[in-house]
C-alpha cells in the first residue's frame, strides 16, 4: 500500500529545496524539516508529518507500506496535474501497488484524486488540518495570512477590486442605473467564466502557445492569429446588436438578441478555431507524424458546426417576417452541414488507411 502525501504547489521544492517525488520515511521526514526550517507556517508541512503517522499506524498493524510525497508545479492547474500524473507514473514502475491512501490538507490538493484513482485504488483519504485556538487574534493572524497567500488573493481581491473601480467610474458618468447594471454584468460574466471552466481553457491556451513558442512550431503565429479573430467575433457581434438595437421597434428578448450576436460572429469564431487546427495539420505533416489524419476531419467539423449556428439564427431572426424564407435557409444549412461532416470523415478514414499501409509496409520491410 502506498501513503501519497500531495503537495500541489510544490512548496516543498521552491522552499525547502527537495526534488520529488520523495520516497521513504526517512526521506519524507527530512523533507517535512526543511520545509518546516523554510516556512514553519507552511501547512504542507503537517500533511507530511500526517503521512508519516499513517505509514507508522499501518507498519504497526503489520501491513506492507511505503509512504511517498509528490509536488506538482508552482502553477497551479495543467502543468501541476501533469507533474503529478508523470511522478506518479515514476513511482508505479518502481514499486508493485495496488492500493492507496491519500493525505492532504485541503479540497485544492485533494482535486488529484481522479489521477490517483486512474493509476490505483485508493481505500481511504485523510485531510490533515492544523488547530487554532478560537480566538480574536488567532482569527485575525488567519485573516492576514490568507490576505497575504497570492492564491487567495487572485481569487478574492482582484474581483472585488475590480468591482469598486467599475462602481466607481459608472457613477462618475451620471447615467443612471450604469452602476447596478455594469457590476452584475461583471459579475454574471466572472460567474460564467468560473462556472464554465473557461478560466482552465485559458490556461491550456497559454500553456500550448508558451509550448510552441518554445518549440518554434508554426501553431505560436495561428494561436496568436486565433486569439485577433475572437476579438474581433465579440467585436463584430457586439456592433451587430446595437445596430439592431437601434433600428428594432420595441424591447426585442434575450433570443432574439444572442441570435443577432452569433449571426454575426459565428464565422469569425470558426475562423480563430479554424486558425488553431490548420497549425496542428502543418505542423503534423512537418514532423511526418502519423496522427496527422486525426485532425483532418476537424476543420470540416467546424464549417459544418458555423453553417448550423448560422442557419439557426437566421431563421430566429427571420421567422417573424418570412417563415418561408427562414425555412429554406435552415434546410440549406443542414443539408451543408452533413455533407461537409461526411466529406472530412472520408478524408479522414483514407488519410488513416495510407498512414496504416505505410506502416505495415515498412514492418513488412
């Protein structure tokens, strides 16, 4: 059995200076002590000293056990959990196990638990949290150090900084209701992109184009070529609601305004999209790589994806007026998109077919 101790954010290698993953008792508690001589503060410290006392409490009943710490990244997200996987992965080859328990001191550690759970069973979880004395001041010294963990301060002072200064300059311009209206926007959208994950998207959008600049692909210059064309989507449509806006009789509702919104910037979103994928394609015939069919089919995908957004709002724009046109336009945009979708299949599959006889040819060799 196998006693995991995760620290995400790899303090116990930006402060104690250890590399991880780290095996053994000995080696676990050497590492809780420079961390410990680093930042006594740092609560990683006692999910360590956590996992030692599990290890201790099994040996003793007589069980086979080893208990490792693994870091992940100082940047929290794709590149933590990618570091953790490949530890892990390091570990596994070292050692036969099949069960393990997870030691953690807190709901951000504990979100590895499906990269555990992928490679073991995991019998149990033990979060390790610190006592404080219920106090004014302990509560105060809490406060202060979460004010002062730039974690918690991404999370907690730069939304609510912004929402003053927006409060504060609608209120400058005198219009009324600019205030109530432009901070729930702000914050509906804040929700969204939370709510949505968009804030993980970004992130692996910023990993791959640090990667391929990195790297020198020609998917650095698409990336940046997408991220112009979504600019200029919400640009596009954002002017396309308030043309109508201003011709429109009456309040028109929320449909009839995201159809006017996406009818106008569909294509550029494909486009950005189209953008990203057409630098995966040169760069996979480049490198020979033999994936390459995997993305062929895409940019057919995302055609036929626009063609029907396209085709569905223009009918919501146009149902009112002319049901019959409106009909016609929608059938045309199905009917394009499935062909679309059928010819990139086809590309596809015999793309994959020469990749496969290629191969065998050359094992036959």
């Amino acid at each position: 059995m196998l006693i995991v101790c995760i620290d995400k954010d790899d303090d116990i290698g930006v402060k104690g200076g250890v590399q991880s993953p780290v095996i053994g008792r000995a080696a676990c508690l050497e590492a809780a002590t420079k961390l410990g001589a680093a930042d006594p503060e740092d609560s990683d410290i006692n999910t360590i000293f956590g996992g030692i006392q599990v290890y201790d409490e099994l040996k003793s009943e007589g069980f086979d056990v080893e208990v490792v710490c693994i870091a992940g990244h100082r940047e929290l997200g794709l590149k933590s959990d990618r570091a953790i996987a490949q530890q892990l992965d390091d570990i596994l080859l070292k050692m036969q196990v099949e069960k393990a328990v997870l030691v953690s001191d807190g709901a951000e550690d504990e979100s590895v638990l499906p990269i555990l759970q992928s490679r073991m069973k995991v019998e149990s979880v033990r979060r390790v949290v610190v006592k404080q004395a219920q106090n004014l001041e302990s509560t105060y010294y809490i406060i202060k150090e979460l004010a002062s963990d730039p974690k918690v301060a991404r999370i907690i002072f730069i939304p609510t900084g912004v929402t003053f200064l927006v409060y504060a300059i609608t209120t400058l311009t005198g219009i009324q209701n600019a205030a109530p209206v432009a901070i729930a926007t702000l914050i509906g959208s804040y929700m969204l992109y939370k709510g949505l994950g968009l804030d993980d998207l970004l992130q692996t959008f910023t990993y791959n184009l640090r990667k391929s600049f990195q790297e020198a692909k020609l998917t650095f210059v698409t990336y940046l070529i997408s991220l112009i064309l979504i600019t200029m989507a919400f640009i596009s449509g954002a002017l396309e609601v308030f043309n109508q806006l201003n011709i429109a009789n009456g309040q028109p509702g929320y449909l009839m305004l995201a159809a006017w919104f996406f009818n106008a910037a569909i294509w550029w979103f494909v486009a950005s999209m189209l953008a990203i994928v057409i630098g995966w394609i040169i760069d996979a015939y480049t490198e020979e790589s033999e994936t390459l069919y995997r993305y062929l089919a895409t940019p057919f995908f995302l055609v036929a994806m626009g063609t029907l957004v396209w085709g569905g709002t223009d009918y919501i724009i146009r149902m009112q007026d002319a049901t019959s046109v409106a009909l016609q336009h929608l059938g045309i945009a199905i009917l394009v998109a499935v062909i679309v979708s059928y010819v990139g299949v086809q590309l596809s599959n015999y793309v994959r077919k020469i990749a496969q006889f290629r191969t065998v040819e050359v094992i036959d060799f």
